[in-house]
C-alpha cells in the first residue's frame, strides 16, 4: 500500500515537468456579465452537492478513499496550474486531469476536487476568478468529469482495452471542456451578432493547442491508468475497473 500511494505521488508531482504548458481552459474574471455568472454558478451547486453525498459515502465504504481522493485532488490542482494565455479568446489554455479523476475516483467526487482546484487559482493565482467559478465548474468540473467518466465505462463495457479506453475518454474529455467553456463565452457575449460565428471564433483559437493537447492528455491519461490498475488491481476491482481477482494483476 506504501509503495503504491509513493508511486502515485511521483505521478501527481512529476506530470507537469512532462505535460507541456497547455490544456483545457478557464474564463478569466470579469468576462461574463453578472446574470450570466449567475446562471451558471446555479447550474454548479447542484453537481458540487452531489459530489460531497458521493465522496461522503464512499468513504466510509472504502477507509483508502480519502488517501486516494487526496493525491488525486493534488494531481488536478498541481497540473491545472499552468496557464497559456489565449489573448484573442480572453481566456487561457492549461493541463486539466479532470478524465483520470473521474475514472478513478467517479464524476462527482471529481467535480468536487475540481471545483476546489479553481476555487484556489481564483483566489491566489488570478486564474481565472470568483465570478466566472461557476461557469468554470461546468466546464471543467461538470462536462469534463461526465464525459471522461461515461466515455471511459462505456469504453470498458465494449472490452476495449485500459490504455485506449483511457486515452479515448480524457482526449474527448479535455475537448468537450473546451467546447463548453466556448459555448458559455459566445452565448455571454455574442450581444446581437452570432452566437455562432462568436463561438466558431473561439473554437478555431484554441485548436492550436486544444486538439494535439487532447490527444496528449489521452495517452498520459491511458498511460497513468494503467500505471495505477498494474501496481493496485483491487483499487480497480473495488470501483469496477477491473474484473481480475486482487494480485492477479490489471486486466488490459
């Protein structure tokens, strides 16, 4: 259990000096007007709420939860960190780790590590800020945690392999973040144009980087997975991952 949770630490740590500076994005503050920052914090605190209840019951199922929910809200905090300015979007680009969250830890609790992870870089990063949180949550938190979640079993469910199931939901994951906080930029701030050529705007100045990045994201994720499920195959028969009695090694 020792080695397995130092191992996992070196991950959280070392996966930003491989991750180059880049990912999936938050909306900077003052950004969206007021009934907008509005809507979308309501749209959040339901998801958050449910979140806390899953990590509340998971816990006092599973003793090693917290320690794993712990390092994992780390992982997130510590590569969301990195901004890259995207000046002609008003926003910015950074690693995200919402998908590995979610698969190992289930799309609540990952909400929840998430919401926290920006709620810190709004207050002593200024990455992001207070009153596009919310809208951030959903975008971050929300869109990317369900996406790489249901993906990812989905994947599974077809007997597609750890490694292309993994790449597959956080490569998805990474862009549907991206495509949701365009949406909430263009239906903010389109005024009587386009909403739609505003939110094609967006979508093109982050493809630079948004699309090789998935792609990325996917096989560091894919690779991390099965780092984890290798080193501690009843983690993954715990939450469904694997089918292998423990010590028998990951199923790939």
């Amino acid at each position: 259990m020792k080695r397995f949770f130092f191992a996992l630490t070196l991950f959280v740590f070392f996966s930003p000096a491989i991750i180059p500076r880049a990912e999936a994005m938050h909306i900077a503050e003052g950004i969206l007007p007021a009934q907008w920052a509005v809507f979308w914090y309501v749209i959040a605190i339901p998801f958050i709420a449910y979140g806390l209840r899953d990590i509340r019951r998971r816990s006092q199922e599973n003793p090693e939860y917290k320690a794993l929910l712990g390092l994992i809200g780390a992982a997130v905090f510590i590569v969301s960190s990195m901004p890259v300015p995207v000046p002609i979007a008003g926003t910015c680009s950074h690693p995200a780790g919402t998908a590995l969250a979610a698969i190992l830890l289930g799309p609540g609790p990952a909400i929840v590590v998430s919401s926290i992870a920006l709620l810190f870089h709004a207050l002593f990063m200024a990455h992001g800020g207070l009153t596009t949180l919310g809208a951030n949550v959903v975008a971050l938190g929300v869109v990317g945690s369900f996406t790489g979640w249901f993906l990812f079993y989905g994947a599974r469910k077809i007997n597609l392999p750890l490694f292309a199931a993994a790449f597959v939901a956080a490569m998805i994951a990474q862009w549907a973040t991206y495509a949701t906080t365009a949406f909430e930029m263009a239906l903010a701030l389109h005024g009587d144009g386009s909403m739609t050529a505003i939110f094609l705007a967006i979508i093109a100045a982050f493809m630079p980087t948004q699309v090789p990045l998935g792609v990325l994201e996917g096989v560091l994720t894919g690779l991390a997975i099965t780092f984890v499920l290798a080193r501690k195959p009843e983690l993954g028969k715990s939450i469904g991952l694997l089918k292998t009695p423990a010590g028998a090694g990951a199923e790939q």
